[in-house]
C-alpha cells in the first residue's frame, strides 16, 4: 500500500514512511474534561480513529501505538467544578468517563495509551528545566514563559504574520512577559487550585507543555504523525512545536501534522447562543453512534462539514439498506478500490462511494473497515457474553480502585466498554450490562 497524507506542514500529500515499520506512532490531542464533548470534538476521534485502524491494516496491529491524552487540569475545570460546587477531581473523573462513553458509542477503538496531565507533571517540570538552560525559557514572578524570540522558525505550522498571531492568540499582556507573544510553561497555583512543588513555587502546567511532555514520554522525541482539529493549529500546535524542537536540540516532534476541518449544524458556526449546540450525548439519545460516525465519515476530513438532520436521516437509511444486503461473513476484505480511496489522504467519502459497487463480500468488508458491522454481527456479538471474565475485570478494577489506581481502573472500565459491556457502579457495588 502506498499511503499519502496532506501534511499541515509542508501544505503538500506526503508519502508516508514511518520512522520504524515494526512502532509506528501516533498522538491526538484529547479532550479537556470540564463538560460534555460536542459533536464538533467527535470528528478528530472518528477521523483518526479510521487512520489508527487503516495503519494497523499496513503495519500489523501490534506494531501501531496510538496515544490520546486527557486534558485534566485547566482552568476551564477550575471554573467549572466552582461552578457546579463539586471537586475538581470529581468533575474531571465523572466528564472523562462519559466522553469514553460516548466516544465508544460512536465505534472507536480504544487509543493504545491514553495519558492524563495530572501524572506526568514530573515530565512537564523537567522538559521546563531544560527549556530554561537552552536559555528558550525565563521564569518570572513564579511563572515560566517560553521565549518566542529564541525560536527564529517560530509560526512555521500556521504561517501567520506576527500579527496575525498576536491576534489569533488572544495573547495576554503581562509586565513579566519579554514579549506579548511568549507563551506560560507553568504558572503559580493559589491555595484553592490544584498545584504541585516546583523549582519556581507551587503551580501547575500551561496547555501546551502538557502534550509536549506526554507525547514526548510515550512516543518518543521524534514520532510519525501528530493530529488534531484545524483550531488546534495555532496556536497549541505551534507551540507544541517550538517548545518541543528547543526541548529535543532541533529535533522535529512529528514528521507529519493532520488537521481536520470545522464543523457546522445546519449551515452555522454551532453555538448555545443560537441554539445549535449539541454534544455527542445528546446525539446519542436520538441517533444510532454508527449512524454519527458514517455521515462524518460521508464528507473528506479535510473538508468542512456540515452536519444536518437531512444528512443524518440519509445517513440512518444507507446503513440500514446496506446492514439489509449484508450477511455475517468470516474476516471479509474490501476491495482494491476501497484501499485505493483510503490511501489518497484518507478519502473515505471515496471508499464509500466504492462499496455502492462493490459485491456483497467486499461491501461488508468494507463496512466492517470503517468501524461498522451489520445487524447480525451486532447481535452475535452481543450475546456472546463471558460472565467470569467480566466478574473478574470488575473484582480488577476494585482493587486498583482501593489502591488508588485510577489510570488501571480506567483501563478496565475501557476495555469493558470497547467489548460492548456498560459498569455501572452504585451503593451495593458494580453492576454492568450489555449495550444496545
């Protein structure tokens, strides 16, 4: 196979040729858990969750390591756990399980490593440290700030002028800032706030540093593609980049950059003002996930979207037409014109388009490829239920609970998700049950 990917960096189709074949790496930026995910944040889940997928195809499914972090401390969660009256651990534990709920409706697989800002603030601290002695960061007033000065290159990724960026940024003016345009590594905590001990007082970490940190422990100084929504591009990515390349002595942070494109509900910027807001949850209440997940999958990630009802009651009758036609088949495979769609960019409005002529084989290949099954899977799965494996998940994730290992629990929970069974965890203990 020979995958080309646009590459937000070099504005062309680059050939991809991971760095090592055999560890093929891959990271997302997640969600900040302060509230519901809106269905603008499922496009880069469902986007990259087809990329993870096709790039299993190629490489083999243990030789693909995809990273997605979560977002949680922020003050954003700050804001919204004073608001709700409620800790901040309590929002963030309760807002990260029901985006991997509802992520998990929409039929992705589980990233292979989902890291969370709060356990790697020793990484954070330490790459900090070493932006200070490469003399591309200064501490001030018991904040770091990266120096956007040191870093000529500096707006490579969105190509913007100063202006543009000063701008874009919505850059704070603050007498300890060399320039309006650098940026906070880390910044002090109040008593109140989440903070950790560091060589610069009580604080906590900027955005940017966080992903950097994460990235960098779980992929390496240098991995294959990094990715996210077009918004992320400046100036989060752009940031990402420079502290990353000053941190690594010039070394890229990813040799590749895929953006998505924005999205619309019914031909307008969504908004609660207007009242065509809506989060993956509430979609969810009305709509099938795999029917979300094919009218995403209908338009070219690149490309703007614009999400009607129109477009997903289209999308609800071609799935059931389909699941209609299609059989339970062994390990089917698409067809070459369906590889062919995915390998120019990830073109899936074109792979699908492929499958309206392709035979039943190959369209339940096909089907399957792209994150669906027909109903007679769905149902064959589903009943195929191992109780004492479950039972034994669950007694797993009550001792690491009792240790206080919420990252294991997490996992568990996770896994039990992504195998279609829902916990639930109540007064008398964990309950689960199968979702429909």
């Amino acid at each position: 196979m020979s995958l080309r990917l646009f590459n937000s960096l070099t504005k062309a189709k680059d050939a991809f040729a991971p760095i090592d074949p055999k560890n093929v790496r891959m990271y997302v930026c997640g969600p900040t858990v302060y509230d519901f995910a809106h269905i603008g944040n499922a496009r880069p889940v469902i986007v990259f969750d087809v990329l993870f997928r096709l790039l299993r195809h190629v490489y083999g499914d243990a030789h693909v390591t995809y990273a997605r972090n979560i977002t949680d401390v922020d003050d954003k969660i700050n804001a919204r756990a004073a608001e709700r009256g409620i800790s901040i651990r309590e929002l963030t534990e309760e807002t990260a399980r029901i985006y991997n709920e509802d992520v998990a409706a929409l039929n992705c697989i589980p990233p292979s490593i989902t890291p969370r800002a709060t356990e790697h603030i020793a990484e954070m601290v330490a790459m900090i440290q070493s932006l200070i002695s490469s003399g591309n960061a200064y501490p001030a007033e018991g904040h770091v700030l990266f120096d956007v000065a040191s870093k000529p290159d500096y707006g490579k990724l969105s190509r913007r002028s100063l202006d543009e960026m000063v701008a874009g940024a919505r850059v704070e003016v603050a007498p300890y800032k060399k320039s309006a345009m650098d940026f906070v590594l880390w910044k002090p905590s109040s008593p109140e706030l989440p903070g950790w001990d560091s060589p610069w007082g009580r604080g906590r970490p900027g955005w940017h540093i966080e992903c950097s940190a994460m990235a960098g422990k779980y992929l390496g100084q240098t991995f294959d593609i990094h990715g996210g929504g077009i918004d992320l591009v400046f100036p989060h990515h752009e940031n990402e980049i420079a502290q990353s390349e000053c941190a690594h002595h010039g070394a890229p942070i990813a040799n590749l950059w895929m953006h998505n494109g924005f999205l619309q509900v019914e031909g307008e910027k969504m908004s609660k003002s207007t009242g065509n807001f809506f989060t993956i949850r509430d979609l969810l209440a009305d709509w099938p996930g795999e029917v979300l997940r094919f009218n995403m999958l209908r338009t070219h990630y690149r490309q703007p979207i614009d999400f009607t009802l129109a477009g997903l009651t289209e999308s609800w009758k071609q799935l059931e037409r389909w699941y209609g036609v299609t059989e339970p088949l062994a390990d089917p495979a698409p067809d070459a014109a369906f590889f062919a769609a995915l390998e120019g960019d990830l073109n899936t409005p074109a792979a699908i388009a492929s499958l309206y002529q392709a035979d039943e084989l190959a369209l339940a290949g096909g089907l399957g490829f792209l994150g669906f099954s027909n109903v007679q899977l769905k149902i064959a799965a589903k009943t195929k239920v191992d109780e004492a494996a479950i039972a034994q998940a669950i007694a797993a994730r009550k001792q690491a609970r009792v240790e206080k290992n919420f990252a294991e629990s997490d996992r568990i929970r996770d896994q039990l998700l992504a195998q279609g069974i829902v916990l639930k965890d109540g007064p008398n203990g964990t309950t689960w049950e199968v979702k429909r």
